[in-house]
C-alpha cells in the first residue's frame, strides 16, 4: 500500500511539472548541450524553364552551433539561443568546368575578405517565444550583407508545432505564414504576396504591357524530440513578360539545415530578462531586428552616365530609330539615369547633338526619377516657340510614363500657368495632364492635392471658354483622364453645334466601362444617331453608331439602328451594312442581340441590305498566341461624292483579360466637294475645308495634326504636295517597367528588373491629284520593340544574374487609294505588314569584383512573314480594277 502511495504522488508530482510549460509551442533546447549543424544555402537565376546545370548561382556552406543561453524559468517555450557559424565555404551552385568556374581557387576569405568572414563567423543571440523570432541580436558595425545572412539562418528556426495561419516577422518581412503539422514533420509555407516590406518598387499600370509574378515558399521541418532534426527551405520567384511569356526568368533559394550531433555545451546563464542576459553575454550585442537591411549595391567600374551617353549615342541618331539597336540603348540609357545625379544629366543633355536631342530627352522624361525630372525642366524653355520638338517629346513621354507621380503631373500644371511659347504645346500640356490623371487615380490617388485641382481644371474648362480649340483641348484632356464626372460633359457636347465636339465627346464615352454608361448617356447617343433634335454630320453620327454597339445595345436600340438603313445618306447606308456584317461575322458582343433581331424581315431585307457605296467596315486578327491577342479594325466613311469623309484604324492587344488600346489613326476630311463640283450631303453644305489626323497610342490621346485647314490653304497645299508625309508621332516609349527587389528567406536578395522600350515612328500624308483626279492618303507605323528582363543576385563577393530579352522591328503601311475621273468612284484600300524578324536571347553570367567572370549566350530568330491583311471582297475587287487601269 506504501509503495502504491508513492508512485501515486510520484506521477502526480511528475504530471504537475510536465504541465506547468504546457506542449510545447516550438522546438525546445536542452540546457548544457551543444547542437551541431550543417547549414548550406545556395541561389540560383536562369530562365524560367532551365535546369539547375545551366543556371547561374553559387552556395554557401558553413557548420553551426547552437545552444540555449537562457530560459524563462516560468515558460519553457521562451528561450534565448546562441549560434555560431564556422568552416565558412563558397563554392559553385551547379556544375561548372574549371574555365568557367569563377570561384575555381577561392577561398570564402578569399571572396568575402577577412573582416567580413570575421564578422560572419561571430556568435550571434536569437530570441524565441514560443517558437516566433521575438529578437535578433548582433553587431551594429557588421555590414548589412552579413547580418541578413544571420538573419536568413535565425529565420529558418522560427517553427510553431501546431497547425494554423500565423503572421510572423522574419527576414523577408512581416508575412502570413500557414503550419501544416503531422506526425514528426511541420511543413511551413509562407504567403508571399502577403509580405510587408521597407523596399517597394513599381510595375507598369497596364496589365497588357505588364509582368506577371508567381512565387512560392515552403519549408519543410523533420523533428525528432521536440527538436529540429532537419530543416528544408525552398523558394521560388519567377516572372514573365505578359505579352511573350517565353521572356522569363526565375531566381531559386535553398536552404538546408541538418543535425550531425550533439555534445555537452556551456550552462544556462542566470538571468531575469532577455535584455539584462544578453549584456552580460556581450555588452556590444544589440538587438537590430529581424527583418532585413536595405543594401546598396555598389558598382565598381562602372562608366559614369557621361562615358555610358558617349558609347550609346550613335544608336539614338534619327536613321537608327526603326532598328532595334536604338530602343536596346534607350533601356541601358534609361538604367544609367535613374543612377545619375541632375548635374550628370544636364551634362547628358547640353552635350547631345541636335538630332540625338529628342532621344535623350525622351529617356531622360522616361527615366521618372526626382533627379531626372528637375534636370529637364531646367533645361527646356517652355517660353520658346522654337523648342516645340523638344517640348512635345517630353510631354507624350510624360504621358507615356509607367509610374508617374503627383510631381511630375504638378510640374505640367505649373507649366500651363506659365507663359508657353506655342499654342500646340499648351494644348499638348493640358491633353496630357488628363492623361496623367487617368495613371495616377488607377493607382488610387485620386484624392492627391494636384489631382483634385487638375480635375477641376479639365471638368470646368469646355465650359470656361468660347475658342473652339481651347473647348477641343479640354474635351481631349477629359477623354484621357476617363473621370466618371466627365460623363455629363460628354453628354452635353455630344449634342453640340459643333461637329469636332460631337466627335470627341462621341469618341471618348466608347472609351468607358459599359457599367458607366447610363440610360441617360443611351439615350442621348440615340437621339445624335436618329437627330432628333437636330441634323448632324455623317462622322458624327457614326461615331455615335460605333457607342450604341459597343455599349451593350438593347434589342431595340439595334432595331432601330436596322430600321433607320435606307433612310440614311448614300454612303452611310452602306458603312451601316458594312459595320453590322462585321459585328456579326468578328463575333462581338453586340452580336447576339444583332442577330435576334435580324430575324425580323422588316428589319432585315434585301431593300435595306443589298445598299452598294464605297464605305466600309472591318475587323480582323493580326497574330493569335496563347499569349496575346491582337486584333485590327478598319472603318471609312466616304461622302456621297466619293470624297473620304472619315478613315480610322485600330489596333487592340489582350492578355490576360485585359485590353490595350494600342493604336488609333484617325484621318478626317471634310468641304472638298468643291474640288471636284460635287453636292455636299446633308447637313455638310456650309463645311469649311479641313484635313487632318488625330492618333491615339497606348490609350493615350495625343494632339491632333492638321493637313490643311481652309480653301485657300487646301489649294496652296495642293500645288505644293511633295507627297512626303507629316510625322504625327516620333520617338523612344518605355513600355514595359517593372522593378522589384526580392528579399529571399535565405538573406540574400535579388533585384528583378523588366523594361521594353519602343522606337515608333507613325506619319500621314494627304495627295490630292486634279491632273490625274486621284486621291490618296497613308499611314505610315514603323517600329523597333526590345523588352528585356534581368534577375541578379548582387552580393559584395560575387555577381550572379540572367538576361532574357527578345525584339523585332516592324513596318505596317495602310494606304487609300481614290479615283474620281469616273463615277461611281475607284476606292482601294490597303494594308500591309512587311516581313519582320523576332530574335531571342538568354545570357547567364556570374562575376567577382576582382574582374573574373563567366558568361553563356544562347538566341533563336525566327522570320514572320509579311502580309496583306485581308479587308471585305468588295474592296480586293475594286483595288483590281484601281491598279489594272492604273497600269
């Protein structure tokens, strides 16, 4: 019975101190006991689909010693431990032959030096409650590229033993992290995108022109005693170019820690608190978080952005412009600037020739940095009518801009309340302030001070002035900007005396998301279209066709629209045939409710069907690939003397469910008919000669170009036509910027960098020949595109990164060709693609600062044949006949 006792208060005792630290939260060290480690951890980069053979990268090896310094006596889960890395080696990641293996003879102190391996190979104390890093102590003097590696190894003990989502700090940031336990192993995978960290980047807005990032991160724990047996890190960061997913890269992390064996250790030190025991351990210890340091990576030789301009410059000269050699050096030229002070850059700037000029002013804008901006306003004169070139080419970069900021948007408004010394650059500057709104509010600032002030600007300005240019200006500005508020403007002008206003206002409410566009906007295109109220130009009511059936049309609204052909103006009527074929045949979304309602006899009949004319409408594929869509449509509008009245081309890319409006040419002409004595139609009797062109690129609205404007100039013109086409727009574009530092687990970070950079160049002409009485107008794209992607691991011994990029240069004519020496009028309308190539490349390279290095180049090229796209049947049989008699 004694005995029974006992065991009884034995296994009482024993259950009241088992009890007393609860189960345990996280791994748990043994007092007087020494953990002896094996730790690696190795980085790798290369091209999305490589292996680790090929890839670039390096590993560093090390053994570590842990033991508990300290514990709570009344929690055993909060610990303070110490580790200690030794036998430090660094070595290739991959196989590597002897010629190509920059770190054949090395030695880590070799590479890192001896106060760093010094440094590195220092005891360090880390502070776990309840297995979370609640502490992180070491040196404040060791440089950031050796604590961040303490820190990339402390983060790897941080483990709860219990399934469950946590936030935890470490390394790589404050992120969520989910648990996974079972028996003897923890599988810990952290949520990237969740993470919080010091150094954000930026990303271009548009989706289509974007990066697309996947990354992943879990660890993998095999426990043994409560203990951490083996740990397994791997992490995994990839990104593409949306547009041509081929152009990717990845950088790859891995880390492993393994227990080789134990030995008695030092005792646990006496204490009451974490701080008080790490002063008596080392009073120079302190705690400077977890979390890692920013590190400035340093480059040792490289050319200052003067030596960089001098090598570059001969490829931005005018004649290199449609090779792909130009927007390569723009990119390097662009990453040179944004290192560069003002000072630097105003050199760049008064230094260039008068014809590379434009170029470093475009990369300059491009560059959107603090110093570059201040740089370029002081150096361009707004005041001189005769820097328009330079002026214009700064404005469009700006609203070609992939992360703009209220200060650049707060200098163009301090620029337009300053004296312009060119009414087209005060257009200009308004057009793309509206522009920069649009950016700028995508991004959710909306609210910032100069937006506000901007908006109201641009939303008070039609009705704040009686000069038709300035009206036109503002509605410009406002069909960039795409504000909600816009809309009743829109509605207002829609409806307008005046046609360029109806155009605009037209034009830009196609632009919106259908979930804006109300019954009241509805139902004031349908009054432009049907002129209700009063009688409109054929232009204008085209344009206002082109809402109704981009705009989710009832199937009345398309009845009516059926219903109104044969009543319409000679050539309207068959534009009309020729828009709802296509809308049907290219499978739009009106398309549906078109074909219900052509089931109707009344609505669709020959009578209404079978109108002839020379307008048209056409929309067709230019390249399908899993990764971008593009799509073209064509649409002309003649008068009903054969004079072309209205011509617009379009260019759409999708990726991904998102659109880019990439490029609108837009060719109006009007008051010609007295050329050739002919009966203007309805409602255009009292036209005042015009021609001119207005485009729109990469969703951005750009100045409208006029020909000629006036019966008098027409003629003047006329008679001095060389045929030579006016540039509508010309210059370098960075498309594609996307820049991101990439904190890996392991404590060492990666810099991800994606740029595209485009040459264009897109021109027009008008020919008018009353010898010949023939006619013919052109638009002229020519293009060079270079988008390029680096991942680099940049540490202070050793560089290693991949390169993917790939470019092309392309060429796309479409010309209108009339004939009006007969009756009814010869109209051919061609496009066409030349020939053009898309080379590819991949380059891994690792490098020391002692100058030693290893690089590998792989390409493909591959020719895309050139083209006529095909527009209606119509149209092959007229240009037959354009060319035979020309012939």
């Amino acid at each position: 019975m004694l005995t029974l006792v006992v065991f009884l208060l034995c296994t009482a005792s024993s259950f009241s101190a088992s009890t007393k630290g609860g189960a345990a939260a996280g791994p748990r060290l043994n007092n007087n006991q020494l953990y002896k480690f094996s730790y690696t951890t190795e980085v790798l980069v290369d091209r999305t689909k490589g292996s680790k053979e090929g890839s670039a990268g390096y590993r560093i090896s090390s053994d570590v010693h842990v033991n508990l310094v300290w514990r709570d006596p009344s929690s055993k889960d909060d610990q303070l431990i110490k580790l200690v890395i030794s036998n430090v080696r660094i070595e290739s990641a991959s196989p590597r032959s002897d010629k190509k293996n920059v770190l054949r003879g090395s030695t880590a102190e070799s590479l890192l030096g001896k106060p760093k391996l010094a440094a590195l190979t220092k005891p360090f104390l880390v502070h776990l409650k309840n297995g979370k890093a609640k502490g992180f102590y070491s040196y404040w003097a060791e440089p950031a590229t050796i604590k961040n590696l303490k820190r990339g190894l402390a983060s790897l003990l941080q483990l709860q033993l219990n399934t469950g989502k946590v936030i935890e700090n470490d390394v790589s940031g404050r992120c969520t992290v989910e648990y996974k336990a079972v028996k003897g192993q923890v599988t810990r995978t952290k949520l990237l995108e969740t993470c919080k960290t010091e150094e954000t980047g930026f990303t271009t807005h548009s989706q289509t022109l974007g990066v697309s990032k996947k990354s992943s991160s879990v660890t993998v724990f095999t426990l043994e005693d409560g203990f951490i047996r083996s740990a397994v890190a791997e992490e995994i960061h990839s990104l593409a170019v949306n547009a041509r997913r081929s152009a990717a890269a990845k950088v790859q992390s891995r880390q492993t820690l393994t227990l080789v064996g134990t030995e008695a250790g030092p005792l646990e030190a006496a204490g009451k608190d974490v701080a008080g025991v790490v002063k008596s351990v080392d009073a120079k210890l302190a705690a400077v978080g977890i979390v890692a340091e920013k590190v400035k990576s340093q480059c040792k030789g490289c050319p200052s952005l003067f030596d960089h301009w001098q090598t570059q410059q001969k490829q931005l000269e005018p004649e290199s412009l449609s090779k792909a050699t130009a927007p390569r050096s723009f990119l390097a030229l662009v990453q040179s600037i944004r290192k560069a002070s003002k000072d630097e850059i105003l050199k760049v700037l008064k230094s260039a020739s008068k014809t590379s000029l434009p170029q470093v002013v475009d990369a300059v804008t491009s560059a959107q940095t603090v110093a570059s901006l201040d740089a370029i306003l002081e150096f361009l004169n707004f005041t001189d009518a005769k820097g328009l070139i330079l002026q214009e080419r700064f404005l469009y970069a700006c609203g070609f801009a992939s992360h703009p900021n209220e200060k650049m948007l707060q200098a163009l408004l301090d620029i337009s309340k300053g004296k312009i010394g060119s009414t087209d650059i005060r257009e200009s500057v308004v057009i793309i302030m509206g522009a920069l709104v649009n950016k700028l509010c995508q991004k959710g600032g909306c609210n910032l001070p100069t937006v506000v002030q901007v908006k109201k600007m641009i939303l008070d300005g039609p009705d704040s002035t009686q000069v038709e240019s300035e009206v036109q200006m503002y509605l410009l500005a406002l069909k960039n900007s795409l504000l909600p508020e816009a809309i009743p403007v829109f509605i207002k002008y829609a409806e307008s005396e005046v046609g360029v206003y109806n155009t605009i206002a037209l034009t830009a409410l196609q632009r919106y998301d259908i979930s804006l566009i109300t019954d009241e906007v509805k139902r004031t295109v349908n009054r432009v279209y049907h002129q209700n109220r009063r009688i409109y130009e054929k232009n204008v009511r085209a344009a206002a066709a082109d809402v109704i059936l981009s705009s989710n049309p009832s199937y009345m609204e398309v009845k009516n629209l059926l219903l109104s052909i044969g009543n319409l103006p000679h050539e309207m009527n068959k534009y009309m045939v020729s828009k709802i074929q296509d809308v049907i045949r290219f499978q739009m979304p009106a398309s549906k409710v078109l074909r219900q309602a052509m089931k109707d006899m009344i609505s669709h009949n020959y009578e209404r069907f079978a109108k002839i004319g020379s307008s048209s409408s056409f929309s067709g594929f230019m390249a399908q690939s899993a990764d971008v869509t593009s799509t073209y449509s064509l649409d002309i509008l003649y008068s009903g003397s054969g004079v072309m009245r209205r011509s617009v081309m379009n260019i759409y890319g999708a990726s991904n469910g998102a659109v880019l409006h990439g490029l609108q040419v837009a060719i109006e002409a009007q008051g010609l008919e007295t050329l050739i004595a002919a009966t203007p139609d309805e409602g255009e009797e009292d036209l005042e000669s015009f021609a001119g062109m207005s485009a729109l690129l990469f969703d951005v609205q750009l100045r409208p170009v006029t020909f000629f404007k006036g019966y008098s100039d027409l003629m003047s013109k006329i008679f001095s036509m060389s045929g030579d086409p006016i540039n509508v727009v010309k210059g370098l574009i960075l498309l594609t910027d996307h820049s991101e530092v990439i904190q890996l687990q392991s404590g060492l970070k990666a810099s991800a960098e994606f740029q595209g950079g485009l040459a264009i160049d897109i021109s027009g002409g008008m020919e008018i020949s009353l010898w010949y009485r023939e006619s013919k107008t052109s638009i002229n794209n020519r293009g060079a595109l270079v988008v390029t992607g680096n991942i680099t691991v940049d540490m202070d011994f050793m560089r290693a990164g991949v390169e993917v990029s790939f470019e092309t240069e392309a060429s796309l004519d479409f010309i209108t060709t009339v004939q009006f020496s007969e009756y009814p009028f010869l109209v051919c309308i061609q496009m066409d693609k030349t020939t053009f190539p898309i080379r590819e490349y991949v380059t891994k390279y690792e490098s020391l600062p002692s100058g030693k290095s290893a690089v590998s180049r792989k390409s493909r090229k591959q020719l895309i044949p050139g083209s006529e796209f095909p527009l209606h049947q119509e149209n092959s049989n007229m240009c037959k006949r354009v060319f035979d008699s020309s012939w």
